[in-house]
C-alpha cells in the first residue's frame, strides 16, 4: 500500500467514526469527496479547519460559539429573567429552531447518571445555581429529555432551586402536533390524559 | 447570526452534502466533531485537505491515486494480461476487498446511458479498447453492476471487443455466500438455476 492510499484509508477510518457513518458510508463519503475534490472537499476542509481553532464554549451557559460568550448571552435582547436548560447544544438547537423561547439557555452536557458516576459537579449544575442568584432569574425552564436520566436530573434540579423564589417549570408532555394516537406509545397517551385540558 | 455561528452553519451545510448524511445528521456529526475538535476535528480537517490536493486519477485505469499511474498499475507483481472493468472506483475497492483478482482494472466511470446522454466516449471505453491492444491483454473480465444499464454498458463493450482476439468475460450470476433462497429475489434465483453446475 503506498502513502496515497494510505492517506484515503486514514481519511475513510476518520470519517468513520462520525456518528451515523459506518465504514462503508465513510467509503462512499469519501469516494464522493475525491470526486468533487474542487467544489465540496477543499471548502469542506477549509470550514472545518476553521471551526476546530474558533469553536468554544460559553463561559456562561455552555453553548458553543467562537467567543468567551456565545451569541445568545451576547444579545441584549434576550430576556436574563428566564433560563431554559437542556442536556447538551443540540438540543439548544432544537429549540432555537422552534423560536418559542426569547430567554437565555444553560447546557448541563449531560444527566445525572449513578451507573456512569456522572454527579451534579460534572453538570455545571452548581454553575446553574450561582447564574439563578447572579442574573436575578424568575424562571428556571427544564427542557431535559423525556428519559429516566433526564427526569432524574430534573428532580434534582428542581429540589435544589427549592426556597430560592425561583420558579421551576418543565416542558408539557402530551401527543406531539401532527400525532396519531394509535402510533403513540402507551406513556405518552397517559401523560397526555394526566394533563388533559378544558376545551371551553 | 455572528460570524461564529455562521461559520458553524455553513459547515452543517457542508457535511448536508455528503451521501449518506441528511441535514440532521450533519448537525450531529458537527456537534460530535466539536466537542472533540482536538482529537478528531483537526485531524480529520488536515487528512481532507491533505487528500483534496493530492488525489488524482490514474491515466491508465482511473483509479484514484496521488501519482500519474495509480498504485495498482505501477504494481509489478499485478498480471497485464487481465484487466477487470469496473463501473466506479468503490466497485474497484469492493473487487480488491475480495482479494481475488491479481490483473489490473479498468474503471469506466459509470455506465452508458441513453436517458443521461452517456455515450462511450463520456465512458474510457475507447482508453479500454487502446490498452487491450497497447497492453496485449488476454481477458477482460466485466464486473459491472447487475442493472440494466449496468448489463447494456457490458454488451456493448463485449460487441467492441468481438474478433479482437481478446475474451470477454463476466462475472457468475448466483446464489450469494451465506444466501437463504427464502430472502433471494426471482431473477437471482431464476439466473441460479440457469447457471446450475454438475456436483459430481
């Protein structure tokens, strides 16, 4: 095997280990990239080169951005009195892509998890608590995954804000727009008839 | 949008392009190379870029390389008498995977096509007619895909090599390794049971 190939091989066994590539799809990725080694493979060398010396995360709320702190701690029109925590930054992403949320976001990187030694230290869960004090925060959202880890560390969250005036919500749980019931899971159909609200 | 999370977006764009990844994919497979933009990034960053300047087609065959004459042609020890015609470098791959075949190959680079306005010329089948006669090969042994366009592309090559004293070949039709008839579609199993052979 000569250095050229060598070189493709390597490229293949990197992009492999993205998620949602095998090691037949890096093939083709890469196969497709060599073939467009002019349009798409040098800018997307380039971007990504870019991104790895720029990326950083937040000092603030752990969200990834290019500088000290991310654009939507930056923006002066967002509103401090409300924080949205979520697991990880692309479920940020979510939810910025629904543009229902004008507050701030917080990114615990994770849940609580016994099994994985995984503690509130590791979360930025006590950085969570010092923002609530510092930014004056009426409002504490818990965007955590519908999961047991996630709703653990919702529990813990919560049980943790107890006495310091700060409201904690949740986001509702019921039949998502556009379900069908019959392909709902049976859970999901419980929450939804728990929180059942009046139609008058 | 800054210029932090433009960068990042336009890079999810990028990756959105690649076969294989859809918009949803990419943001995972950024978000993933983000939070290891050490490790994995970087580096994947520096193999692309290495690769997008250095690859290019073999002249003989169309294999991909970094040399004028890919690995497989300069390759002493592989038989010039047998040249083994590929649609597509991945195909070429698969063949070497296989580990069977000792000759050179020929890589058309698709398949004719009356529909896409593929002729031969579009195709390196002229280029494979030069190196049966330049490189006094024996057999071309025609390992393109099963499709019609695939089977077309094939007959049309063997009719350009009739009376040239070169023998065509294809590969067998059958019963894959490890193949339940239960799974197999007809055709396979009709061109099974045509190519049935004696056990004796």
């Amino acid at each position: 095997m000569s250095d050229a190939t060598r070189d493709i091989e390597a490229l293949i066994e990197l992009m492999a280990r993205l998620p949602g590539l095998g090691p037949r799809s890096a093939r083709r990725a890469v196969l497709h990239l060599i073939k467009k080694r002019g349009q798409v493979m040098a800018p997307l060398a380039r971007a990504m080169a870019e991104v790895a010396t720029s990326a950083r995360e937040c000092a603030a709320c752990g969200n990834i951005g290019t500088a000290d702190l991310c654009d939507i701690c930056r923006d002066p029109k967002r509103a401090t009195g409300e924080i949205c925590v979520v697991e990880d930054v692309a479920d940020l992403w979510a939810m910025e892509r629904g543009q229902a949320f004008r507050g701030r976001y917080h990114v615990l990187g994770g849940t609580l998890s016994a099994l994985d030694a995984v503690g509130p230290e590791e979360l930025r869960i006590p950085r969570l608590i010092a923002r609530t004090r510092d930014e004056n925060v009426r409002e504490v959202i818990l965007a955590l995954n519908a999961t047991v880890d996630g709703q653990t560390t919702a529990h813990y969250i919560a049980e943790a804000l107890e006495g310091t005036g700060v409201s904690v919500t949740s986001l509702a749980q019921g039949v998502p727009i556009g379900g069908e019931l019959d392909y709902l899971d049976d859970g999901t159909i419980q929450a939804a008839l728990r929180a059942r609200k009046s139609v008058q």
